[in-house]
C-alpha cells in the first residue's frame, strides 16, 4: 500500500501511514480486552508499522552576480517505524508569501532510497525561480511517497569527511568503500550540512560513476547543487551517507 505526503514548514511534521503488511493483535478471553479493543490495536499497529517522517527542513532562495533568483531547499527523512521504508520520488514546491506556487522540482531522490528503521536519509536540490524575486519566496513544501520493503539499504563506508569553503562555493571530499561482497556499479552520495545549534542549512549531492570493486574505495568530491552564499560561513557539522546498486 503507497502513501503520498504533502509537508509544509511551516506546520509540525509528524505522520504514521500504513505500509503493506497487516496488523497482528490477539484477542483474549475473561477480563481481556473486547473484540473492539482487540480490533482498534490491530488497526493502530498495521498503521505505524511503517512510517517515514521529515524531520529536518530548510529553504532559502538568493540571487547570484547575474541577477538570477535561485532557492535551495534540503530535508532529512527518516523512518520511524519498524519495517525498512522505500522513499520514492519527492517533489519540491517554492511558495510565495502571497500563496502562489513560484516554482516546482520533481524526479529528486533520497540518499539511500531506502531506510532501516532508527535510520535516516537526505535531500537536497536547488533550482532558478524564474520571473520571481528573493523576496517573494515564502518557503518550499515537500510531497514524497514512500512504501514498505524488505530491501536492504545497500550503505557503503564513509570515511575521510571535510567541507571545504570555497570562494565560488563550498564543497565535501572524502573516500566511500565498497564494504559488501558485490561490485558497486553506481554509487549515489548526499552531504547534509549543519550549523553549530544542529539546524539543517543545506545538502550537497553527487555519485561515484566509475564502480567499486568489493573491498575497494574511491574518492569523492560534492559540491552540486549550489547553496546560498550565506550557509557557507555557517556549517559545522557535515553528515555523508553512501549507497551502491548494480545496473
């Protein structure tokens, strides 16, 4: 069964949707609970079995040397459930403070695509708000789906992190190792990027292209999409995580 999510930032996020599986309630006899009872815990447990939630969020829009309006807008996901959870396509939508839509994104995809339970994953995308100004951005709402799955996250290692300051930008480099028995053809990495208080300012995103032997690593550097010019002074904690598939 797929749920799709409409968040804003400006309310409280908090969902528990129903995944695929069914729930497992008994029922119990004498000074038990009633069929009724017995049937509204089974309700609650078929829909908190899987659970995904945003539970971090920021938007910021800027214009750069040309004039040209950009927004930036970065989310954590995380599963709060007990059952591992696919995020699927997120949309991104850029209000205006008057209610308009500014713009949209679509096709953007977390990393990992899928979250264990405890786990998180991140987002990030930034795009030019044509025929808008900085000041008519309001903030960016998230629509994402997600389902429940018995695939396995597929994480691969992480060491080696730094955010570098740039003069044009800011940027993450580092070393992913292929820590599985199998052959990474496609590596997909994401950057989220914090201040000093653990308030999420952006996320970089990137891949490894060239494949990962078991056992083996490469270097990586992220430095797409662009952010705004005043995160970059701000970071202080920088948070990557790694996942492979094979084609």
């Amino acid at each position: 069964m797929k749920k799709t999510l409409i968040f804003s930032t400006a309310l409280v996020l908090s969902l528990g949707l129903a995944g695929c599986g069914s729930g497992s309630g008994t029922a119990s006899t004498g000074g038990g609970s009633s069929d009724k009872e017995t049937s509204q815990a089974a309700e609650k447990e078929a829909k908190t079995k899987a659970v995904a939630e945003m539970t971090k969020h920021t938007g910021g829009a800027w214009s750069d040397s040309i004039g040209s309006v950009w927004v930036h807008s970065a989310a954590i996901y995380e599963n709060k459930g007990t059952t591992p959870v696919k995020i699927g396509e997120t949309q991104m939508n850029y209000k205006g403070k008057d209610g308009s839509i500014l713009g949209t994104s679509t096709m953007i995809y977390s990393v990992p695509a899928v979250i264990q339970p405890g786990e998180t994953a991140i987002i990030g995308e930034s795009t030019i708000l044509e025929g808008a100004t900085t000041d008519a951005y309001a903030e960016t709402t998230f629509n994402f789906s997600f389902d429940e799955t018995d695939e396995d996250a597929n994480l691969l290692e992480v060491s080696g992190t730094k955010g570098i300051v740039g003069e044009y930008g800011y940027k993450v480099t580092g070393v992913v190792k292929n820590t599985t028995d199998a052959q990474q053809d496609d590596v997909r990495l994401a950057a989220a990027l914090f201040d000093a208080e653990g308030n999420l300012l952006g996320a970089l995103t990137g891949s490894v292209d060239v494949g990962i032997a078991p056992g083996s690593e490469a270097g990586f550097e992220l430095a797409y999409p662009d952010l705004p010019p005043e995160a970059k002074n701000k970071i202080s904690t920088v948070e990557v995580k790694a996942y492979g598939w094979n084609w």
